[in-house]
C-alpha cells in the first residue's frame, strides 16, 4: 500500500465532445470581427439564463472561459466604464476582440460545459495546471472471471477499479509490489479461463501469485483475493485483519498449521503498512481533505485521501493563475482537474476555502460519485484541524517549489534541506555541503578528509585527502587546523568559494579552529558547524541544538559525516598497508609491485633475492634481462663487496 505521495496531472478519460461554438459572423465588407460596435450588439442581446462565455482575442482565439448564473450581468461587467478590475483583469479586458456564450439549461450544467470547454481549449488566462501529463493508475479488472491487477494511463468506466493517478512513478511501482505479493492477485495478461499454461511462472515460484493459470487456485477462493485486496486499498483495513484472523484460528484448529503460519505472515505485513499510514484527529470515516495555497501566480492544491480515519495517499497539483483572482477561483479549477477522474470520490469533501454556487458543485459531484456527495468548509473543530493539515502540506509544497526555482531550476529542494535551513537558521538552503574528519592509529600516520555533496548527493570529483604533515602524535586541534589551512588558503588563492555548508567533525573545539582559520583566509560569512559523533550533537556559534533520531536534516548530516569518516579510514589503512608491506625492492627502478610479489614468492626474501645470480633471477616469471641487469647493478651498488684490508674490491 502507498506511502502518502504527491500526486499531480489531467483528466485523461474519453469525454463527450463539447458542443459547437458558434463562430462570429464576418462583415459584408471582411472587415475585423470584434469591432466595438459588434461586441456592443453581442451584449445587447445578451439572455437572463445561465450558460457558458468564451471571450476571444483579435485573432479568434480563445483566451479565456467562464460560467456564469446571469449571462448578461456576468459578462457585460467585463466591458462597464469605470469597473473596478485588477490590473491582471485589465490586461484581459484589453485583449477581448469578441464573445461567445452557450445557454445552459441550469447553473450546474453550465459548471460541466465549462469544465469540457477548458479541457478543449486550454485558454490562456484560466487556471491552469503546470504539468498536464498524463499519469498511471492501478485498474483491477473486477468485470473478469479471473481479475488482475496492472498499469494503466487511462480512466475507463468499464466496470474495472482504479487506483491512482499516481505521479510518483516509483511509489505505484511500491504499491503494485505491495498489493500483489501480499494478496497474490496475478498481473499477467492471460485471459483466464480460456487461456492457460502448463506451468506456474515465476511469480507463483516466490509467492506473488496463486497460479489460477495452472488450476492452482479456484474461481471463488481466487475472487476472495481479489475483494480483499479492493477492501485494504480503499480503506477497510481493520475488516480484512480481522477476517485474516478468524480464518488465521480455524486453521490452526483444524491443524493446518502451515496454512496458518502464512496467514500469520501476511496479518503482520499489512499491520506493519497499517502502521505508516496516518490517522486524522477528529475524522473517522472516509473524506477528501482539500488544501490550498497561493503565491503570486503560483498555487499548490492538495487532495489528501482519508479513509475510515487514516491519510491513504496525498495527491498533489501546481497550478498558475494569471488574473491574480481568489482563492474560491482556483479551488473551483482543482476540483475540476481532479475529481473527473479520480478512483473513487467520498461521500464528504472538506474544502480549506469555499467556492461559488456550491449546490451547483454538490449535484456535479453527485453525478460524477453515483450517489450522494457534498462539499463543505469547516470552520471550527477536528474538522478545521484536519482541513488545516492539507492546507499546510499545500503551502510546505508552494515553499518548496518556489526555493526549487531560487535555487536552481535543475534542483531539487528535498524536505530534508529545508528542515536542515530552519533547524540550523541558515542563511540559504545548503545546495552544496563539505566535510572535514580527521583519522590516526595511536597518533600515528594521521590523515585527513574532504568530502562534497551537491543536492544531497556525494560529488566524488571534489573529494580530497591530506597527510598530516606539521603534527607529531594525537593532535586533532592542530590536524584540523592545518587541513583547514592548506584548503582554504588555496581555495583563496584561486578565487574559489566554500560549500554552502561547511562541518568540521568534532565539537566547540574543532568548530572555533574551523572559524579561525575560515576568518583568516577572508571567509567571514561561510556557514559552518561541528558534528560530534557520539551525542549527535550540532554545534553552532550560539550554542549547541540536538534533533530527533528521525529527522530527515539530521539523517542528511550524518550521511555526510559517515561518508568523510569512511573515506579518512580507507586512506589511513592504505597508508598503513603500504608501510606494512614496504619492500626494499620498491627503491628498485622497473621493479613494480607484480615482479616484486613474483620474486619474493620464488626467493622468499629479500636477502635470498641478493644472493641470487643472474641466471636464477631470469627464471622468475616475469623478469626480463633488463630486470636482472637493474636488480644486479641496484644490490651492488648499494651492497658493495669489501675486502680483507677494509677496500671494497
């Protein structure tokens, strides 16, 4: 079952075409349609009734689409003398070269005529979604013998249930896993029954199906699967743990005790999703939470799926609105971008702020739903509260995308770096973090680290290593000092800056010598803290702060600290293996480190090694005549022969 995700997209289900819109009559003469005179004789014969309005440019095209209870009042307040419009509404005004409008029988079909008309004409000053792609749902084809569960990119209302839109790709992936290894629904194109094959595939092998192709499983046992896994993913989980648990019992009584230990399992697995999904103060049946927030011409609209109390899944839309209108305006667009094709629709949706002629809205929803259906906004109690939090994930997410474009519009800004700027009062989100960590044996061959990361990743090309070459024993004050000195005194030297966010791992210590040596090379404003690895604790110039264990800044930190950690020791242990295994044939020019493994594997030593002639030395594999005649001059002249007097000979 999905983790709460952001959801985003259009409607992508078959509509029944607009009607036709009629096309201005063209002048006698051809002269331009849109003249005053013309939109002055158009809203002259304007009706008292509700219907559609589709106001033009000069060039015919449609730029904007709007619905209204009074034809006539609604529309001529567009072209009134002295109206009080915006300035966004005035550049609109300006543009309108003509009109069309559609009479409607009442006010809500008015509300599903101008939802198709938007669809088909995608004006420009409407409110608009920013990504219109289209995205998979899970459709469960319930209208089969044998129902399976797969991906689709299409919403069809032929009998099947779907789930989704999903816009995060890998979290349906997560989910389509999840439902069917726990259920063991198949997802095979197979047209069961008349289609079959004579063996189980891989899926019955590690018990993602329960092979209905090869007479493994029966229609009724196979279609209890099936309900089941309908019922757990819109909501009724407490049902399905429960009746698992009664059939969990009768097996082991019966003494099927294998039987019994899978149906165990599969009530653990589901409790532990359970587990992750949130319950909603204050809310127990099944709703849709419907938040909104603004900023400029950008909005963020959340749909946050609540069923029988608990948040299944957050679907998440940006939009832009570029008449600056209300609130209520772009919330009407959401509720049209979304709920046309949306798995399944409650009874109860709790709007964060109100629309125009709700009771047009609520007999929409009704004929969308098939059954009752109602908007309301909350104004006090758990109610508020909840509608609260889909308010507050739509405006987490408007932050998020406007840092994202402040950034860098390739960037990603991630929860965790917006959580690091707050907990650490940082000046800008840390697009780009170093790391210093200092790494010696018993105060010898000390040796430092840097590492780099870019938008939370590790950015290997920027990595460095230093040997400690000023300090004698276990000093780490004086190693982070001069490490700290060596690179920023070059990186000053270069004209180059510090990382966004610079930590030094250690304590107040380690923190005052990194802001010493930073001051000294002119970085003043370089943003800088110290990890301690035991207490996990930040500190900064103003004192010291701790998170939670489960703070996702925290967890983005410590991956960074571990990664300067890991790539000190690795360093430190090379040095120290090279010390280890230090030969005197390494001063031997030729001589690399194959040819000395070969000649000590043939010789033992090197002793055995300058005892041997020339002619045992070419029958080492691997060493030519050049080698011999370098082994032979390096060992002579290094070991010369001495005589009985005391001269070498």
């Amino acid at each position: 079952m999905s983790s709460d995700t952001n959801m985003s997209g259009t409607n992508d289900f078959d509509e029944p075409a607009p009607p036709a819109v009629p096309t201005p009559p063209e002048g006698e003469s051809g002269e331009e349609v849109g003249t005053s005179e013309a939109v002055q004789q158009k809203l002259s014969a304007l009706p008292a009734a509700p219907g559609v309005y589709l106001h033009k440019n000069r060039q015919g095209r449609v730029i904007y689409v709007g619905k209204a209870a009074r034809l006539n009042q609604r529309v001529r307040s567009y072209f009134q003398a002295g109206a009080d419009h915006d300035p966004k509404t005035e550049i609109l005004v300006r543009q309108i070269g003509d009109f069309d409008f559609i009479v409607t029988e009442t006010a809500a079909d008015a509300l599903i005529l101008e939802n198709q008309l938007i669809k088909e004409y995608r004006p420009k000053y409407n409110v608009r979604l920013k990504d219109d792609k289209a995205y998979p749902y899970l459709r469960i084809s319930l209208n089969e013998p044998f129902p399976r569960i797969e991906v689709v990119r299409r919403l069809e209302r032929d009998g099947a249930r779907y789930f989704g839109p999903f816009t995060d790709v890998h979290a349906m992936r997560e989910t389509l896993k999840f439902a069917a290894g726990a259920f063991q629904v198949r997802t095979c194109h197979l047209g069961l029954p008349e289609q079959t094959v004579e063996r189980a595939c891989l899926d019955w092998q590690i018990g993602r199906c329960s092979a209905p192709c090869v007479g493994y499983d029966d229609r009724d046992s196979y279609r209890v699967k099936v309900d089941r896994l309908v019922r757990f993913l819109t909501g009724h989980e407490d049902e399905v743990l429960e009746e698992l648990s009664g059939q969990m019992a009768r097996l082991a009584l019966e003494r099927r005790y294998e039987e019994a230990g899978k149906q165990r399992d599969l009530i653990a697995r589901l409790g532990r999703t359970i587990s992750h999904s949130r319950p909603v103060s204050g809310v127990s049946g099944d709703c849709d939470l419907v938040g909104l927030a603004r900023d400029g011409e950008d909005a963020s609209g959340v749909v946050m799926r609540v069923r029988g109390g608990r948040i299944l899944t957050t679907h998440h839309f940006a939009l832009t609105d570029r008449l600056d209108r209300g609130l209520g305006d772009i919330m009407a667009q959401l509720l049209r971008e979304y709920y046309p094709r949306a798995g399944d629709i409650p009874a109860e949706i709790l709007l964060s702020h109100a629309v125009e002629d709700i009771e047009d809205w609520n007999l929409w929803l009704r004929q969308l739903r098939g059954g009752a259906c109602g908007l309301k906004v909350p104004v006090r109690g758990a109610r508020l509260q909840a509608v609260e939090l889909a308010h507050t994930n739509a405006t987490f997410k408007l932050r998020q995308a406007t840092v994202n474009r402040q950034v860098r519009p390739s960037r990603k800004v991630t929860p965790a770096d917006i959580e690091l700027q707050e907990a650490l009062d940082l000046h800008t989100v840390p697009d780009t973090i170093e790391c210093f960590d200092i790494s010696n044996f018993q105060g010898r061959e000390t040796v430092a680290s840097l590492v780099y990361f870019k938008g939370g990743l590790p950015l290997r090309s920027r990595y460095r290593r230093f040997r400690i070459r000023t300090v004698e024993g276990c000093d780490d004050f004086a190693s982070m000092r001069e490490v700290l000195d060596r690179h920023y005194g070059k990186l000053a030297e270069t004209g180059g800056e510090p990382a966004d966010l610079v930590v030094v791992d250690g304590g107040a210590g380690q923190l005052g010598v990194a802001r010493e040596v930073l001051a000294s090379h002119g970085f003043h404003g370089a943003q800088l803290i110290g990890l301690a690895k035991r207490e996990e604790t930040i500190h900064r110039e103003n004192g010291t702060i701790s998170l939670s264990r489960r703070s996702e800044a925290l967890k983005l930190l410590q991956r960074v600290r571990d990664e300067a950690h890991r790539f000190a020791i690795t360093y430190h242990r090379l040095l120290r293996d090279r010390k280890t295994t230090a030969s005197e044939l390494d001063l031997v020019p030729g001589i690399g480190r194959i040819k000395k493994l070969a000649l000590l594997h043939r010789f033992g030593s090197v002793v055995q090694i300058r005892a041997a002639s020339a002619a045992e030395l070419g029958e080492v594999r691997g060493i030519n005549r050049h080698d011999v005649a370098t082994l032979l001059s390096f060992f002579a002249q290094r070991y010369p022969a001495v005589g009985e007097d005391g001269e070498d000979i």
